[in-house]
C-alpha cells in the first residue's frame, strides 16, 4: 500500500489492488484524532492497519457494498469505531433499510443479494453504527479537507478538496474504468452531472478516487470524461428510444452499461438486469420520458 501526503497530517492511501471490489483507496488524517475514510486493503490487512496506526473511527463515505463491507469486523475485532454520512448511516443497519433504500425488495432481488454478493463481499449489517457529519471531516482535519457534497452516486455521496496541495479527492465520481455508476432508484442524473461541474470547477492539479492511482496530468480531462460517458450512454438511451424499445427491459438489453450480466454467476444476473434497469430509468427521467412497463 502507498501512502500518499496531501496536506498537513492528511494521507490518500492506495490500496494494492485497483478498480477492484474488494478493495478501495482511503484517507488518513492524523490530528488529535485519528480517522480514516474508506480504504479497504484485505480483511486482515485492513483491521492491522486501523490498530498500528491506533485509528479511533472509520468513516465509510458511502454506504455501497464495496465500501462498507469491512464494517462490522472493525467494530467487533478492533476499537475503532465505524460511522456512516449522516444521510445513509441507517441503510447499513438492517436488512429491511438497505431493502426499502436500494430498491432491492421491490424489484424482487434482495434475497439473491444477501445470499450471493453479501457473502462474497463479506458485508454484514451493522444495527449499531453511527453517523457522522461532513463538518466533522473539515474540524478533524483543522480546515486541510473542504467537504464538497456530491451526490448522483448515492445521496450521501461527496469528494474532500486539500486546498493546500490543491487536490481533489473525488471518491467514486466515476474516474475508474466503468465510469459513473447510479443504479439505484435513488439516483439521479441532474445531481450527477451538477456534482461533476463542481469537481471540474476546482480545476485541481491532482485526482484521488477510491478505485484508482492518483492522476496527475489531464486532471480536467479525466473529469470530463466522466461526463461524456453519461452523454454518450445517454444518446444511446434515447437512439434505442426512437428504435421502438419503449420498455426499459428492452433498452437495458441493448449492452449500454453491461456487455455481460453474469460477471457474479448465472444466479446473481437477475441483481445486474436490476441495476442496468435502474440506470436507463435515470436517463428516460432525465429526457422527460416514461417508459411502459415503469410503475
């Protein structure tokens, strides 16, 4: 694992591995308290980390299976305590909130999730896990770290800005090879692409993300990419729209955000169809349309 400075007592942490699931890149700040946001470097690997470096809290910047999967083994096998955003805390903390908030119990696959992907991940709930605020990152780390709301990926989402390095820490904006993910009902394009604009505005000279290496050249390039994949996919949306598909399982099966659906096993397909549906629902929303079959 790399570790990174980018402000005084502020460290990015690389995890071994990139545009992974099982793991993902981090802060560190290290004040009168130590916290860590997100970082994910394997299960023992991690816990060994948070205790070396006497961690006391661990806040999960999202409550997305590939983040806050290590949660519930860092409150029982350390002393550090995990917290979630303020917005999300309380889908983490059972079965029936992360149900109701990803949409999983209405579309009919939330069983296939806790018995398939759970495991894999390792993600447990956690009912005891608190919360935190986005000004508590700022006070910790003595003004270091600006918190920038940014949501579209999940409603709690936001990137941290260290002025003094001038760089931006855009969690999962979308950097990564797969681009912007929002394929749950809760997201939305509008807030996408508005959290976009407001990362590429920073002009920052350095890029850090959960799920890949620090980009130092072409940092509004890199940014704007993220926008053109959503235009492009949106224009793909739409041409599949004025072709007849007038459902969003019909446009979902034109391979837009998935050339393949069987990347967890033939059993997990019915959760990667769920969220491919969701995200053509995001841009049929997003151009004003309704499809047939949306309830």
């Amino acid at each position: 694992m790399k570790r990174i400075s980018i402000a005084e007592g502020v460290e990015f942490l690389e995890a071994p591995q990139q545009e992974s699931w099982l793991m993902n890149n981090g802060l560190l700040i290290s004040g009168e308290e130590v916290i860590m946001i997100d970082g994910r470097f394997g299960e023992e690997e991690t816990l060994a980390f948070i205790r070396e470096n006497n961690v006391s809290r661990y806040f999960i910047s999202h409550f997305h299976i590939d983040h806050a999967s290590d949660a519930w083994r860092i409150a029982g096998e350390t002393d550090c305590r995990p917290a979630l955003n303020r917005t999300e805390y309380q889908y983490l903390q059972s079965s029936e909130n992360m149900s109701r908030a990803t949409g999983y119990g209405q579309a009919g696959v939330h069983k296939l999730v806790e018995e398939i992907l759970m495991p894999r991940m390792g993600l447990q709930y956690v009912p005891s896990i608190g919360s935190y605020e986005l000004a508590e990152i700022e006070a910790i780390s003595k003004g270091q770290l600006l918190a920038v709301p940014a949501p579209g990926h999940s409603p709690g989402h936001y990137c941290l800005y260290a002025p003094q390095s001038n760089s931006l820490y855009t969690c999962d904006l979308g950097l990564d090879r797969f681009g912007p993910w929002y394929g749950f009902p809760h997201c939305n394009l509008n807030d996408f692409l508005t959290s976009i604009e407001k990362a590429r505005e920073l002009n920052a000279k350095q890029l850090f993300s959960s799920h890949r290496p620090v980009i130092r050249e072409g940092t509004g390039e890199a940014i704007d990419r993220i926008k053109t994949i959503i235009e492009k996919r949106h224009e793909q949306v739409l041409n599949a729209w004025k072709k007849g598909r007038k459902t969003v399982k019909e446009i979902a099966q034109e391979g837009i955000f998935y050339q393949r659906t069987d990347t967890h096993g033939k059993r997990a397909v019915p959760v990667m169809c769920y969220w491919q549906e969701s995200m053509v629902r995001c841009h049929l929303e997003y151009a004003g349309l309704h499809a047939e079959d949306s309830e």
